[in-house]
C-alpha cells in the first residue's frame, strides 16, 4: 500500500510544484513595509464567516487575537493561569457553584470602557442563546449568571460541571463581548465593529480575510506587529506560494509541503505540547431507544463493518506519508487523555493487535456480514472536507478512500464544507463519514457530552441507551474513584465497538518567513492549535 500512498503524494506534491511555480510568477513582490507593520497569515477558513462567535463555527483561530474569554493559558505549558480577565476562581464541594474574580482596569476596545462583571453575565446569554451553535456550547448552558459586585461573577448550576474551566479557557465556548457596545448599538455594533479585550482590535473584514490592529491598551504582553491580516486559504500550494512569494510571512501547511518551505529558506514552529487528537467519525448512529434518527440503515451501524474499515488502514503508514517531518503519533482511542478522568493505558497496549492493519481480517468481517450485498445501500461515504489547524485532511481522506478500495468496500468521496457538516449534525441527518478533531484534549466530562451523548456535538454521531446511561451515571457523581471507574468503563466499550476511526495525536506546526518573523511561542491548548497571537515575535 505505501506505493499507491506515495503516488497519490507524488500526484499532490506535482500539482503544488506547478501550482508554486505558476505563483511565483503570478503573484508580484510585496510593497515594501516598515518590518514591523503588520503580520499576514495565510491560515485555513473558519467554518462561518462572522463576528458573532457564538454563532459560527470553527473560527477561534481567526476571533482570538480580538476576544477573550475568562482563563488564560500558560504560553509554555499550557496550564490555566489568574494571568487573563479572570484572576481567581473557585468552585463549591459539588461543583455546583463557580465563583470568578476579574482583572480590575481592563479596557474594550474602541473606547467602549472598562470590563466588568456585567459583561461577563450579558455574554454568558449571547453564548447559550437559541442561535448559539458553537461545540459544546450545551455544557455551558444551563446556569444562573449573576455579577456579585463590579469585578465577581457566579454561575450556578443544578448539576455537577467539573470542567467549567475549560469551557472559558483556551477553547473557550464563551468570548466576551462589550454590553455597553451592545446597549448602544445592538447585534449589528457588533457585525460592524466589534469590541473585545484581546492583544489586536477589529479593523475590518471582508470574504477571505480579516483586519486587525494592535491594542495598545491591552493589559498583557504586547504584540510586535501595528497590525495583522488573516487570509483565508484551504488549498494547501497557494499558502506555501503566498509564503514563498513574501505574501505570507506565516502559514499553516500540511506537514508534506514543510519540507519544500525550509529548502526555500522558511522555518518552522510548533505547540509547545500535543494540541489536538484526530479522527473519523462513524456518523448517524443516533440510537437511542425510539430515535427515529438512528441510522441503523448504514453499513457501519455493523460493529463488523466498523472494525473492518479500521483494520482496513495502515496508521503507521499513513503517519509517515501526512507527517514527514514529526510531530504525531497514532492514537489509540479517541477522547481518552492521559491525566484525564477514566484514562486507561491497557487500551493502548491492545491497540495494535486490535486495530492495526490487517487487510485479510478487514474482508473476512466483512464476508461474514455480508457486505456488500446484505446492504440495500453499500456505499461508504467520506466527506472531504477542510479542518482549522490540521491541513493535512484533505490528504488523510484521500488515503482513507485507497485502503478501503483495496479491500472490497464501495467508497464515495465527497467534497463538503465543515459548517454544512455541522448543520446535517444539528438536523441529525449526517449519515455519512467525516474527519473531526478533539483540540486540545477536552476533560473526559466535556468529551463525553461532545462526543457520545444526545444532545452532542454536530460533528458525532455515537447514541445508545447503555453509553447515554453509563454517562449520565457519570456526569452525576462526584466521587473521585467512581467517576474514574465508570469513565474507565466507557472507555473500554467505546474501544471494542469500534465507535470510530480513531488517528493521530499531533501538534500545531506551521511555517514562517525568517526575515519577517523571529519566533512565536505558543502552547497548543486552542482548537486550532496555535494561538497567542501578541507573542509572534518580528525580526529584528
């Protein structure tokens, strides 16, 4: 199989090759600008298009030089910090009750005045809202939002959340925005000219890219550049002509082309620690008892078929091919962490000869459920479809569609956008295959709720009555070893299911101009991996 991987790599590093090329003579020098003027990136599209956080998709990467929300991070390890607009926080015996102490002085942009309290609660119900869509946003619902004083807010909750801290950390559900903006001027203040508290403030946008400036009021570190343009490119051989070409002095390549950015003189940076796990879901499968969503229709509602199509990939082999140049590691189960609750290191141990590849035993599962003619609909439909922070997707789907082929499965291919995908999953009506991501490794509690639990997230498709209660039963306790227990139970039976495809465990890598950029230093907790935008450092 590494021939026919190698060619479809050839094939795809021959039309960048032609793609670069044609770049470099199509695409005139950049004007000459002060060093320090301002920092283009060339970095994959957000899902939506917007300035409404809460109701868009995959768009932390581009909102976050501009909002904020309440954790901070560590730019090295990654751990929560008192360094952001919250300073302290605390949380009642059963987890109930979370108590957050706010940064005094902290100004919004635009001259919208002082962060309070009061903007803390108004963005609490924009965030949980009835158009609110973001991952993840039904774990933060459900609370009473009250500001104490000016700089104390205390959300309540009826039921046990562990993790709230994650929710307003580096992959922060909730953003703040300014209620004293919106008193005055509304959702469409916002859509014109929104303010946050970030390290750059909202200049403009327009399809494709998005403006920003220095705060030179923010609280933090400040950023090197006046200013930063975000342009939005999926194709993978525009961004590394952009790059070569001095449009860029930033962008977020698949892995295959880093090699071809070094020989030309860029360098390149990465997460501090492993940012985000990937992986295939096995959409549709929404099967709770009397669910007339479930897909029991589709091939892979067949353990057998699951199994087969994970023994059917060659990881390692597809490792090497994605990533040439480090930097992942293949991942054994989906959503379990190490330090997180219910974490078992046995299910690694077994995953070699459980899920490794094994084309011979893909077609004997496959034989003994009858594929293809026990199906009244055989296909297997993979969705080609971009994701922030991993390039390297479109090439892994690809991949994928080969090593089943070579087995005997009916594969489809088909090319998707991410907000499409997440709107099939809200309808529950994504019966399909299609890439996800796990960034960075949510706590189990949040994963749960995300992955395997109705309601989810519009990107998973897992439900029945055995995960749902053994989930709630988990959800509910407070009880150290039990929860830990029963998330370690789950975790087992989510493995010999096969519930879905799980991939890699990779870090945030991208590629820069050495004349332009001198280093950025970024931990790799965001969705997108990379973050911290005030710390890209110019060169001198």
């Amino acid at each position: 199989m590494l021939t026919s991987c190698k060619r479809v790599t050839r094939l795809f590093t021959g039309l960048t090759a032609m793609v670069v090329a044609a770049a470099s003579l199509a695409v005139a020098p950049a004007p000459a600008e002060a060093q320090n003027d301002r920092l283009v990136a060339a970095v994959s599209k957000p899902g939506t298009e917007t300035n409404r956080f809460w109701a868009g998709s995959t768009m932390w990467h581009v909102m976050d030089p501009a909002l904020e929300g309440l954790i901070a991070q560590d730019r090295v390890t990654g751990e929560d910090t008192g360094g952001g607009l919250a300073t302290s926080w605390e949380a009642s015996d059963d987890f109930r009750v979370w108590t957050f102490k706010l940064r005094e002085g902290v100004q919004f942009h635009h001259g919208w005045g002082e962060f309070t309290a009061d903007d803390v609660v108004h963005s609490y119900a924009l965030s949980t809202g009835e158009d609110a869509i973001i991952p993840t946003v039904d774990q933060l619902r459900g609370a009473q939002a009250e500001a104490l004083d000016k700089y104390t807010v205390r959300f309540t909750y009826q039921e046990p959340i562990k993790d709230l801290l994650f929710l307003h950390g580096g992959r922060a559900v909730m953003k703040v925005y300014s209620k004293a903006q919106f008193d005055a001027e509304g959702l469409e203040g916002y859509d014109a000219k929104f303010a946050g508290t970030g390290p750059f403030e909202f200049v403009s946008r327009e399809p494709g890219q998005i403006l920003y400036a220095r705060f030179d009021g923010y609280y933090g570190e400040p950023a090197d550049f006046a200013g930063l343009e975000l342009r939005f490119v999926d194709e993978a051989a525009t961004k590394l002509a952009m790059l070569l070409s001095g449009e860029a002095a930033i962008a977020d390549l698949p892995r295959e082309l880093m090699a071809d950015a070094v020989a030309a003189g860029m360098e390149t940076v990465q997460s501090a620690k492993a940012t985000l796990q990937t992986d295939v879901v096995f959409n549709g499968l929404y099967c709770e008892s009397g669910d007339a969503a479930c897909g029991d229709h589709l091939p892979w509602a067949d353990v057998r078929i699951r199994e087969a199509i994970n023994v059917a990939l060659n990881r390692d082999e597809m490792r090497e091919v994605l990533f040439p140049g480090g930097g992942a590691e293949v991942l054994a189960r989906y959503a379990m962490a190490p330090g997180h609750e219910g974490y078992d290191p046995s299910l690694v141990e077994r995953f070699e000869a459980e899920y490794g590849h094994n084309p011979e035993r893909a077609k004997q599962l496959m034989a003994e459920a009858g594929y293809p003619e026990a199906f009244e609909d055989p296909t297997i439909r993979l969705a080609l479809k971009p994701s922030a922070g991993v390039p390297e997707v479109a090439l892994q789907m690809e991949l994928i569609h080969q090593y089943l082929t070579e087995v005997g499965f009916q594969v489809e291919l088909r090319e998707i956008d991410h907000a499409t995908v997440g709107a099939m999953g809200r309808a529950r009506e994504a019966y399909l295959i299609h890439p996800s991501k796990n960034g960075p490794p949510r706590p189990t509690q949040v994963a749960f709720r995300a992955f395997y639990s109705n309601p989810g997230g519009p990107y998973q498709g897992w439900e029945n009555d055995w995960t749902t209660g053994k989930i709630n039963e988990f959800n509910a306790s407070t009880d150290a070893e039990k929860r830990h227990a029963v998330a370690k139970e789950v975790f087992n039976y989510l493995f010999e299911q096969y519930v879905d495809i799980p991939m890699f465990e990779i870090r945030a890598q991208l590629a820069f101009d050495p004349t332009k950029v001198e280093s950025w230093q970024f931990p790799g907790v965001t969705s997108t991996g990379y973050g911290h935008w005030n710390m890209v450092k110019a060169a001198q």
